[in-house]
C-alpha cells in the first residue's frame, strides 16, 4: 500500500545491514518516521511499546527478532531465550506464537552454525505469505461488497473498528483488504472509522492510511455506531480478529462486541476478516479461554495530539488519582458473527464452517 506517495511494507530487512526497519505507529498520524530494529531487544520493546501492533504484524516482527537473535547468537540455548522473551511481550495475539513456533520448528533441528541464514530466509517467507494471504481477503471480501452494492445502490457504507489495514499486516490488511480491493475496482464505498479508544488506532491509523489511499471515509466517535446503525446509515461491518477460536468465537481490540450486539440488533452483517495463522485451534470457549491482555492506565487516563502551533503533547484527561483499567481486548461470540472472511473464502463463524476450508485441522 501507499505511504508518502511510495510503496512500502509495515516491515523489511535493513539494506547492508543486520537489521530491520519499521514504520514506526506510535507517531502516526502526525509524523512518519522508521525505527531500526538491531537486535532480539528492539524487537520484543517494538512489539511491546506497539511500534508495531496487530496480529500478522506482530507475528512478522516476532519472526525477524529470532533472525535477529540467530545472528547473535545461534545456540540452543539462545534460541530459547529469544522465544521465551518475545512470546512474553503481548498475550492475546495468537500469531506471535504461531510465528515463534514455526520458527523453532525449522531451527531447532539445523546445526546452530547455519540457523541464521535459515531464520531470515523464513522471516521473509512469513512476510511474503502475509502479503499473499491478506490479498487472498481481499478477494473474498470484495464479492460481498459488490453483491451489496448490487442490492442496494451505491455507495457501501462499511463501519469498521481499530485498525485492521496494512499498517496491522505486513501489507493489504486483513479487515480493509477488501475496501482497498473495493474502492480499486471503482465500486464506491465510504467507510466509518471508530476512534476506538483508548489508544485511537482507528482515528491514529484507519484515517490515516485511509487517507493515504483516497478511500473516502469519516471519523467518528466509538458510541456512535449504533446511531448509525438505527438510521440505516451503516451497509455492513468488518472488523479484525487476534484470535479467533476453532469455534468461531472471535477476539478483537476492546468495544468490537459491542458492534456486533448493535449490528445484530438492526439486522446489519458483521464480519471478521482473518487469515488462517489467527485462528487458535487448540480453544473453543473463547470468552473463558483467551486471554486478555490488560495494559497500562495511562493509556485511558492521559491522550497525544497535536496541538495548533504544531507541537506534539499528552494530556491528562481524568482527575488526578482517579484510578483507570484498561482492557485492550473482548471476545464476540460466534453466534453474532454473520460470516469469517478467510484467503480460502468465506465460511460461517463455527467449527464446521471453518473445518470445511481447512480440513487439514479436522480431528
């Protein structure tokens, strides 16, 4: 996707270099700056300071934090430490671990000497494979884009929540892959951006690169879909998911459930666009079983903008010793879910649905 009028991926090997460059979110959408990556220590802070977050992306700069670590060190024992420090940066986020397992699967068995060669080749592979599969959703997505613009005129007002765009993937995105592939095949669309508080990724990030692409879209506050919703203003949600389980239970950034409950209750389909590395077939109860990860107060208690002289600040926005929790994530059961949209279609939010299009995880 586009960036300052260039190409660029979320993340990409350093050239000449043992290292790795991202785009840094934390400063978006004010400034677009890179951060290098040199060592497994700049990974795990990248991936728990949310330098980089969303899932695929997560999993991405997982994989590169072992090659990272090989080139340092390729002991056995420096490969478990690696794993063990970058699995411990964010819990509920199952790519991380998918990524980490893949990678000690292929180095564990090759002598240490050649571990990190392997280990970048693979985290190549693994972006290269991102890119591909979030293009594949974008496919299945954009046909249930055009049946609704067939069904009822234009333009598809599509709400969606967080960021679930490129800058979550290593590119394409996974939610607004097929708003990206919609709004390239000429079909109009104008897309709804919750805020989602407290971090703001989606009035941070989804307007942003929205912007950055020229897809029409509108900012609005996290309590006003339902508004919307009521006043037929709203054609259909998609969302992101950073876990889904193999019962079709779906976990996404804070305030997702409450969309589903909405659209629900106006008859409006939700939909959860995932690639296959998310979805957890070790769980079935997701609302027992995932867990959430809960972060820092400040994050609700305080909030960064850009003031009218240009300069960037936090502000306080709660009366001084007010104490604050800050869940980043719930779970919405699948039976809210109208439909997943994977890179081998699209499928029900149930085992069966999702069994038919990866039969490789029936028991």
């Amino acid at each position: 996707m586009r960036a300052e009028n260039r190409h660029y991926r979320t993340i990409w090997p350093a050239e000449g270099a043992v290292a790795v460059e991202i785009i840094d979110q934390t400063r978006l959408p004010h400034e677009f700056a890179t951060v290098r990556l040199e060592n497994l220590h700049d990974a795990a802070i990248a991936i728990k300071n949310m330098l980089v977050r969303g899932a695929p992306l997560i999993g991405a700069t997982a994989a590169y934090g072992i090659a990272l670590a090989m080139s340092a060190e390729h002991s056995d024992a420096a490969l478990e430490e690696a794993c063990t420090t970058l699995a411990a940066t964010r819990p509920t986020a199952i790519n991380l671990r998918w990524a980490l397992a893949r990678m000690k699967a292929l180095l564990l068995p090759l002598p240490p000497e050649h571990r990190a060669q392997a280990a970048w080749q693979e985290a190549a592979a693994i972006c290269d494979e991102d890119v591909v599969i979030n293009r594949a959703i974008g496919g299945h997505g954009l046909k249930l884009i055009r049946d609704k613009l067939e069904a009822k005129g234009d333009p598809v007002n599509i709400l969606t929540h967080c960021n679930a765009g490129w800058l979550a993937t290593v590119d394409w995105g996974t939610a607004l892959a097929p708003i990206y592939a919609a709004f390239n095949a000429g079909i109009p669309v104008h897309v709804w951006v919750d805020e989602t508080r407290p971090r703001n990724q989606g009035a941070s990030l989804t307007a942003w690169e929205l912007k950055q692409h020229g897809v029409p879209h509108t900012v609005i506050a996290d309590n006003t879909g339902g508004h919307l919703m009521q006043h037929g203003m709203v054609d259909m949600v998609i969302v992101g998911t950073d876990r889904t389980t193999a019962s079709g239970d779906v976990c996404n950034k804070i305030g997702t459930y409450l969309k589903a409950l909405a659209a629900f209750d106006n008859q409006i389909p939700f939909y959860v666009a995932l690639p296959g590395p998310t979805i957890d077939w070790t769980l079935d109860d997701g609302i027992r079983d995932i867990p959430i990860e809960q972060r820092e107060a400040e994050e609700v208690t305080q909030i960064r903008g850009r003031t009218a002289e240009g300069e960037i600040i936090s502000v306080t926005l709660t009366p001084h010793g007010s104490p604050a929790a800050n869940y980043a994530f719930d779970v919405t059961p699948a039976r809210l879910v109208t439909g997943l949209i994977t890179e081998r279609g699209v499928c029900s939010a149930s085992r069966e649905g999702l069994q038919a299009l990866y039969p490789e995880q029936k028991r």
